[in-house]
C-alpha cells in the first residue's frame, strides 16, 4: 500500500488513513477524496478517543458531541455544567481543560450512543430536537429566563408558573 491519507476534515489532527479511500483528480486540476463507509470510521475514531488513557482534548471533546448530533448547549446541561465551562472545554487553554468527572461523564455517554442503547438514543433524538426548536425558534433566553422566574406567594417564595 501507498502512503497513507492524512484526515483533517474530521476536526483531529492526528488521524491517519491506512486504507479504505481513494484520491482522484477532478476536472478542475484539484483533488478529491472518496472514503468507504465514513460513519464506520467515525464510530472507530470514537470508540479510539473514548479508550485512551488522559483527559479529553479539546478537538476529541468537539468531535464526540457533533458525532452524537449535539449541540454545546444541550451537552452541557446532559452533563450539568455551564454552557460557558463547556465552550472552554473546546478551546484550546489547557488552564479550562474538562475535570475527571465531567470527562468519564462524556466518554460514558459516547458509549451508550454507540452501543445500541435504544433508550439512550430516544432521550438524545428527544432532547436534540427540542433544543434545535427553541433555538430555531430564538426562544433560548425567554426559556432560561422561565426556568428561573419565581414570585412570592402567601406560602413564600415559589417557582412562578408558566404560562400555558
């Protein structure tokens, strides 16, 4: 076999391709790639990510989430941080590096999602599409902002009922 094929477009910089793609010259002079069975080859890049030893770097921990369709938001309140601790955790500031639990957390969730766990899947396609809905619909805030309305009643402080 040739060389192998340096893979980029995944988002990881480390991923070399043995096999299983063809490089073909386009009519326009450029070059372009066909890969064999590309979700296969995503779940092994994951199923590799999840196995190795050490904290998650910030390009594996993009990558598992937009393999499981996810948005940071919507992992972020999976896995009960800030939306704003789990940007940090995709930039590259070793000082905003994810914390152990939050790491087994996500891998652990990766997992499941390949493995066939109907129910995992179901709560996930659920959850994607309500989120892809609130912010289709530029509802994000106004739904934070509920989540966390209270009034005080005769009874004290309580959470404020939402309108229906």
């Amino acid at each position: 076999m040739g060389k192998s094929y340096h893979y980029t477009l995944c988002g990881l910089p480390d991923v070399y391709l043995v096999n299983g793609y063809k490089i073909e010259t386009s009519p326009y002079g450029g070059e372009t790639i066909s890969i064999e069975n590309i979700k296969g080859l995503h779940e092994a890049i994951g199923v590799d990510i999840i196995s190795q030893p050490g904290r998650l770097r910030p390009e594996q921990i993009k990558f598992l989430r937009k393999e499981m369709g996810l948005s940071q938001h919507l992992l972020a309140t999976l896995i009960e941080v800030s939306e704003v601790t789990y940007r940090k955790w995709e930039s590259a500031s070793d000082r905003n590096q994810i914390k152990g639990p939050a790491d087994k957390l996500l891998r652990a969730i990766y997992a499941r999602y390949i493995g066939q766990d109907e129910k995992l899947k179901s709560l996930l396609d659920t959850a994607i599409e309500l989120d892809h809905k609130i912010i289709k619909s530029g509802a994000k805030e106004q739904f934070q902002q509920a989540l966390r309305t209270f009034e005080e009643t005769d009874a004290g402080w309580m959470p404020q009922a939402a309108d229906c």
